[in-house]
C-alpha cells in the first residue's frame, strides 16, 4: 500500500471510538482498497468526548466523509443520530455503520452479520436453523449477537449475572414465533455458545455437549481462555477475528460501493496482532 496515491477526489471513510488506535479496521479496509484499485482512503478517528463526535457527523453531513464504522462507547449516539435506520440496527438498539449521502444519514448494523459469516467460515458443520444457541452476557455485543442468532432461526437463551438485564432484553427481542430466553438450562444441550463478555466466563464447560461450538467475540488475546478450554475438550472454536473481519465485508460493500476483494486479510491482521504481542 506505500506509494499507493488518491486524488483530491478520494472517498473518505473510517472507524471512530475511544480508544481508537488499536482498531484492526484501516488495516483491513485500506488493503481491500489497494486491492481494488481505489481512489479512496479508510482512516480513525479519535473524538474525546460526544461532542467530538457529534462534530465528525456534522463533517459527514457536510459530505467531508462518506461514511463511519463505529465503535464503543458512541453505537447508541450513532443510532440516535441518523435520518434512517435500517431494521437490523433498530433491533440492536445501536449502530456500528453509518452512511452519509446528501446531507442524510442511514444507520445498519453489520456485527450480526459479521458473527454468522464468522461460523460459517470457522464451523461450516454447524447450522444455525433450528439450533440451540446460548449467548453470555447482556450488552451491546450480546444484544447483536442474540438479534443475528434469532434471525437465523435459532432458539437463543440468555445467561448474565444480573438476571434482571437478561430478562429485560430477552423481552425486547423475543418475537411471536422465535421467544428469548434466560437461563443456564439449555447449556448442557447447547449447539453454540456465544461469549459477549468483557470478561472471560465462569461456566463449566465439561456440561457442554460433544459437537458443541464455542465462539469468543473478543480478538484481543485471539486464542482466549474460553476458546483454548474448549479446544482442549475437543469442542470447535471460532475466535472474534473472523466476527471483526465478516462484519467488515458488507461495511466496505456501503462505504465504497463495491465488493470486497479476494484477498487474504486475515493473515496481514494476525501479522499486526503479533508485532504488538
């Protein structure tokens, strides 16, 4: 990518959060844009506070940039902020994409979508229609994690700390047709199981059937302790690099308007991820 020049023309697009500078994000979309020839740029940006925030959505309106993928802690300001907002990100209750276009804002979520590519590509055995998914914790990530897992056909059950939280969002996202649920009782038939944590999990998980499928939406370390505890078990793991990369395909298919280039990013991403230890 050195060398590689974008005109006074380039399309700006780009990642904010805080912190930031840790994100793998430029670095997948920028080699998807050297890849695909370009004239665009794919950059992060650091905003203090929400009126740093605010401020970057004004650019975006003024057309100063195409459009954001965004981070914690700014999904619900990002949600309430657009013009339109597709149906996946209202039912997450947050917005990790937004799409600037004359003067408008539309607001998706791609994490869902990110996670089932994720097991399609690291547990292609397992099929999610029918499947009895059990997702751990009941924030942002879970939420996302629980709307894509239901959407797909699963039956979701929810385990958190605090009961109470579970059984608000269980309620929230339960349909006629696809209830949610709260509750250990289904671990031990479980098909998958979703960490959403920021912390590593207490379960046991010698109750974890065989075949199971165990999934960590945390790339940071790759290889956790859950994925590790379940490996050593025999169980298959998919780790949250795969979710990061598969929710960026269709960020970059919204920002550039076109699709994602074959290439192998996921090495250049681990390579990163090694060079910082």
């Amino acid at each position: 990518m050195t060398g590689r020049a974008i005109s006074g023309a380039a399309v700006v697009a780009g990642v904010t959060g805080r912190p930031i500078a840790q994100s793998l994000s430029p670095l997948l979309h920028n080699a998807w844009i050297a890849a695909a020839g370009l004239d665009a740029a794919y950059v992060p940006f650091a905003p203090q506070d929400e009126a740093g925030f605010d401020t970057l959505i004004a650019a975006g309106r003024a057309g100063l940039i195409r459009g954001l993928n965004v981070t914690a802690p700014f999904k619900a300001r990002a949600l309430a902020c657009a013009d339109d907002v597709l149906p996946t990100a209202r039912a997450c209750g947050s917005a990790n994409l937004l799409v600037f276009e004359d003067g408008r804002i539309t607001a998706d979520s791609t994490d869902g979508e990110g996670l089932v590519l994720a097991l399609a590509e690291q547990a292609p055995a397992l099929t999610l229609d029918d499947a009895t998914a059990v997702v751990l914790g009941a924030g942002g990530a879970a939420r996302a994690a629980v709307v894509a897992l239901s959407q797909a056909g699963a039956e979701v059950w929810i385990i958190n700390r605090t009961e109470a939280t579970a059984l608000a969002m269980a309620e929230d996202l339960s349909t006629p047709d696809r209830p949610v649920r709260i509750g250990d009782a289904a671990l031990g038939q479980a098909d998958l199981v979703v960490n959403a944590l920021s912390v590593p999990p207490t379960i046991a998980l010698d109750g974890l059937k065989a075949g199971a499928v165990l999934m960590d939406m945390t790339y940071r370390p790759l290889e956790t302790a859950f994925l590790a505890a379940g490996r050593a078990r025999g169980l298959t793991g998919v780790d949250g690099l795969a979710m990061l990369i598969g929710q960026a395909r269709p960020s970059f298919r919204a920002l550039f308007g076109v699709d994602v280039p074959d290439i192998d990013v996921r090495s250049r991403a681990l390579t990163f991820l090694e060079d910082r230890g």
